[in-house]
C-alpha cells in the first residue's frame, strides 16, 4: 500500500511528525547555540511546551527538557491528524 491509497489523516500524521522531529531538532539547536534572545525565545516555546504544563523553566528541569520534545512531536502528530481529517472530508465532498 503506496502514499496514495493512504488515507488522508494518515497522511497528515506522518507529515505533522516529520515536520514536528525538524522542528524540534532545530529549536534544540537554536536554543543551545543563539546569542540572539528573541530566536531563543522562539525555539523555547517550539521545542519546550513543558513550560506551558508545568512549573519549571525548560532550562533547569531536566523532566522538561527530556519532554519537550515529546509534547512537540505528539503536538505535531495531533495537529497533522486533524489538518488531514478537515482536508480529506473537504476533498471528497
């Protein structure tokens, strides 16, 4: 079974979770090397959503640095899903 006989949620999850790893390897990337504070910023709330769930910085708790990540890529995984639904159930309409 090919990429397209796949069905149009399926697709939009593998896209979210491809752009969700991207995104992720490059904020971590950002956040370690920029001297720039609105570039750190930026990656901070693309890379470590921990913060937005829990009390600590990303940058002293080792629980949020190990889960940013993860809460990127299951962000991502979700919002593909759900762009994939809305845009299957526009096509075959």
């Amino acid at each position: 079974m090919g990429w397209k006989e796949w069905h149009y949620w399926i697709k939009g999850v593998v896209i979210g979770f491809i752009i969700a790893i991207i995104l992720s390897i490059l904020g971590i990337f950002v956040q370690t090397l920029s001297n720039n504070r609105l570039l750190t910023f930026i990656a901070h709330l693309v890379v470590d959503p921990c913060v937005f769930y829990t009390q600590c910085n990303g940058n002293s708790c080792l629980g949020c640095i190990i889960l940013g990540p993860l809460f990127t890529i299951i962000h991502g995984i979700i919002l593909g899903l759900f762009i994939g639904i809305i845009y299957g159930k526009l096509k075959n309409s």
